[in-house]
C-alpha cells in the first residue's frame, strides 16, 4: 500500500516511509539487512555531501542533503525502536532537552554578555561533566575525555591539540610549530633514506608531520580539513584542465610529458590568479 503524503505531515511522512521499508511484510530485503554499523558509513557519506553543498552555497542541494541526512536519523532511529532502545521522538526531546541545559542565558536565569561568554559556559558545562563521568569511574579526569575517536584525524588533531592548549601545553608563537614541521620532516627524511626503511616507523613520522601541519593551521585559526578539501577542489580543477587542453590538441595524459603537464598546470594557475586579482 502506497503511504498518502497528502494526508502526513513531513516528519510524520517520512517515519511512516521507513517503518514500511523495514516491515518483515513487504519491506525492502537490503533496509531489512541493515544495522547500526552497516548504516554507518552512509551516514558519514551524506554528512559530507551535506558539507559540500555547503561550501558551494548550492541552496538546491543543501535541503536536499538535508533530507539524506535526516533520512540517516530516521533510519537509525526506526532500528532504534524496533530494539526497544529509542524512536526519532525519544531523539529530539533529548537533544532539546540538552540544547535547554547547555543555553542557562536563554531558558534560564544565567546571563551572558556576547558569543565569547556562551562558549566558556559552554566549556565549563561539559568540563563538569567530564569531571564528573571520571569520578563515576574511578579514574583520573583528563583534559582529552570526549574527544570521539570516530572524528576525521585532522579534526580529531585539532581537538586534541585544541584541549591540550587550553591547560597550557601549547607554543604561543606559530614560527615554532613551524620549526617543529621542519623537525619532524627531517626525521621523516632520516627514515625512508635509510637502506631498508622500516615501514612502520615511515607511517609513524608520517603522522607526525601530518599533526604538526594540523597544529600550525590551528595556531593560523584555518581548519585543516576545510583547508584540504578547498586544495583539493583545486587540484582537480587543474588536472581536468590539463585532460581538456591535451584533448583540444587531440593528445591524451599518454600521450603527454611530464614537462608537458607541467607547463599547461602552471599556465592554468596563473589564468586563475589573474582572474582573482581581476575580480
């Protein structure tokens, strides 16, 4: 039987949708399948997708992400309440409820001066409970407690480094975590350059470089996986430049040199940096 969305409102609409893909009597077999865990991934796929709507301000696809990742949040609580454990109404009111907790100068009696001052109540608030969830369990509360290992590393880096600084293990100037970059290259460097460079130690001091870039775009306030999504928007911009002018010459990368990619690369950047400073 086909769900009437005339007669349901949207959210109403869409729980009724996903309790029928996941009905044992004419659901769909592959949402039937389906766990937490498998589900996963696809959450943090359309959370991307969502993120990269965003930063092409592309409105269309920003309600239509939107939607993928709310239909996420359906999916997950559909599974939720068929094990007895939550259902998407559950979800909300806890989520409002902490939005209620975490915003006192709002819904309560503390009061606050600018954003500055919401997010050091913020803080405060959650250091609380940290303190509070280690009590609990009979351990030594420390200033990493909640940084969830599910994160991309480099955001994952930044609140790590993010919360170290914030108990004073931090450099104040950032030409020191540059000194440190060069640093740990020059161990990277010591590594691969021996005769049979063990790869383990190699990804090691890999990471190691990855965390000082990562802690430098910190001290420059730019978020790193902001910062390397944008590279990336632009190295493929540039390579499928190089496949399109070879294909005007009727050439393909075959049939190209690497001097020959190279040259079309670097006259693709300089048009680009012309029409910055144009514009």
């Amino acid at each position: 039987m086909k769900e009437n969305a005339s007669n349901l409102r949207g959210i109403d609409h869409l729980i009724a949708v996903m309790a029928r893909l996941r009905s044992p009597q004419g659901g769909c077999p592959w949402d039937l399948e389906q766990t937490f865990a498998s589900i996963a991934p696809y959450t943090l796929e359309e959370t991307y997708e969502l993120v990269e709507a965003i930063e092409h301000n592309d409105i269309v696809h920003i309600k239509e992400e939107l939607g993928d990742v709310l239909f996420q949040v359906a999916f997950h609580a559909r599974m939720g309440q068929e094990a007895g454990l939550f259902d998407l109404d559950s979800i909300a009111q806890d989520v409002a409820d902490k939005m209620i907790e975490r915003h006192p100068h709002v819904f309560g009696a503390r009061d606050v001066d600018n954003a500055g001052d919401v997010a050091a109540n913020w803080e405060a608030d959650k250091e609380a409970k940290r303190q509070a969830a280690a009590a609990r369990e009979n351990r030594v509360a420390s200033a990493l407690d909640g940084v969830s290992t599910a994160l991309p590393a480099a955001t994952r880096a930044v609140k790590l480094q993010s919360r170290a600084a914030k108990a004073g293990f931090d450099w104040n100037n950032p030409r020191d975590v540059i000194a440190k970059i060069h640093e740990e290259i020059g161990e990277l460097e010591h590594e691969f350059a021996i005769a049979a460079p063990d790869a383990d130690a190699v990804e090691d001091e890999m990471g190691d470089v990855l965390f000082a870039v990562v802690n430098l775009a910190r001290k420059l306030n730019v978020d790193p996986e902001t910062a390397l999504r944008r590279t990336n928007r632009k190295f493929e911009r540039r390579f499928r430049g190089i496949e399109t002018r070879l294909a005007a010459q009727g050439r393909t990368l075959s049939d190209a040199s690497l001097d020959d990619m190279e040259r079309i690369w670097n006259d693709i950047k300089a048009e680009e940096k012309s029409v910055i400073k144009a514009g």
